[in-house]
C-alpha cells in the first residue's frame, strides 16, 4: 500500500494535488473536511456539532476525526492505499493513526508537506471563498484563526513524521502540474 500524508497549511493545495495524485495512484482520498463538510450537509448531529466549530475556523475535536477515519478505513480494506487530506491535524491524531494502521498491518509510507506563505494564503482562501460556498473562507478574520490553529496545533506533526525519517517537503507556490511533479519525485523518495 502507498499511504500518504498531504500536509500543509488552509489554502496550501491539499484539495488541488490531491485529485491529480488519486489520478496517478489510484489511492482512496480521505479528507476530513471533506467528511465533515457531507456529515453538515447531511443534517447529522455530528455535522451539526462541527458545523460550530467549523465556521469558526476551530479544529474540531480529535476523537471525530479519528472515529470518522476509523470507519473510512474499515470500509477500503482493498485499496491500492489512501491519501489522507488535512488529517492528521493533531500528534493525538498522528498517533491515533499509526496505531489504526498497525491494526492492518499497515503504516505511512511518506508525509509530503507543501510550503506556502501566510501572505500567499490568506490570497488563496479569500479568492476560494468566493465560489467555495464555505463559511470558514468568507472572511479574514477566520481565516487568520486558521491559520493560527495550524501554527500551533498543527505544525508539530511534522516534527512526529520528521522523526520517523518520513517527511519531505515540497515548495507550494509554482505551477500546479509543477507542484504535482515535485510532489511525485518525493513518493519516489519516500516509498
Ligand atoms: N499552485 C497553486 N497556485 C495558485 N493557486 C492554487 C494553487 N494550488 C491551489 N490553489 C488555489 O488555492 C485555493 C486552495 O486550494 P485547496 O486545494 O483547496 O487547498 P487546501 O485543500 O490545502 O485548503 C484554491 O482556490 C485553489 O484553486
Ligand atoms: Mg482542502
């Protein structure tokens, strides 16, 4: 299995690289929000209790996340591997998941993180908000609230995949096929 981590920060491309890596790789993409987003439109009381976080640019808390891709990887035993899209967000959740995938005999093959500048960002999700419909890119304030919460929750897993030699970091800003090029080169390296 080829199991990915695409780290980086809100408005980094996850979403944009993430397709064309599906594409290549034919791996099963789990994005948390994503889920959380299908679990609001959906109406559940799960999506209701993220919904207010959420909208706030809150991280959600971390037994949601995990129990959600909990399931998602009960139900793909076949797969040809995952990208996981915004998850993990947290250690907790870095750990929560190595431990799922022990359960398969599995583990992450590499963390690829794509780096873009606050300035770059801030650009990106005010201009997504535009057509994204999402409540959480509808304004700067949000958005700084976001990115701070990647800043201090977020940015010590790469420390935790550093550590396990499995992380590998790819300049965010360029070209889209461009990032996708570099982000192949580092599977390579890392797989
Ligand atoms: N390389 C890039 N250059 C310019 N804009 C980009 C690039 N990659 C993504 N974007 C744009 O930035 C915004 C955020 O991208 P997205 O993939 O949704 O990020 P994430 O999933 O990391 O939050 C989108 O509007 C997307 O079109
Ligand atoms: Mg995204």
């Amino acid at each position: 299995m080829l199991n990915l981590v695409l780290f980086g920060p809100p408005g980094a491309g996850k979403g944009t690289q993430s397709e064309k890596i599906i594409e290549k790789y034919h791996l099963v993409h789990l994005s948390t929000g994503d889920l959380l987003r299908s679990q609001i439109q959906a109406g559940t009381e799960l999506g209701l209790k993220a919904k207010t976080l959420m909208d706030q640019g809150i991280l959600v808390p971390d037994e949601v996340v995990i129990g959600m891709i909990d399931s998602k990887l009960s139900e793909n035993e076949k797969a040809a591997g995952f990208i996981f899209d915004g998850f993990p967000r947290t250690v907790k959740q870095a750990e929560a998941l190595d431990r799922l995938l022990a359960s398969y005999n599995e583990s992450i093959t590499v963390m690829v993180a794509l780096i873009v500048p606050d300035e770059e960002l801030k650009k990106r999700l005010l201009t997504r908000g535009l057509t994204s419909g999402r409540p959480d890119d509808q304004n700067e304030e949000k958005i700084k609230t976001r990115i701070h919460e990647y800043n201090s929750k977020t940015t010590p897993v790469a420390d935790y995949y550093r550590q396990q030699n499995k992380f590998v970091s790819v300049e965010g800003v360029g070209e889209i096929e461009e990032i996708f090029e570099a982000i192949c080169g580092a599977v390579k390296q890392g797989a």
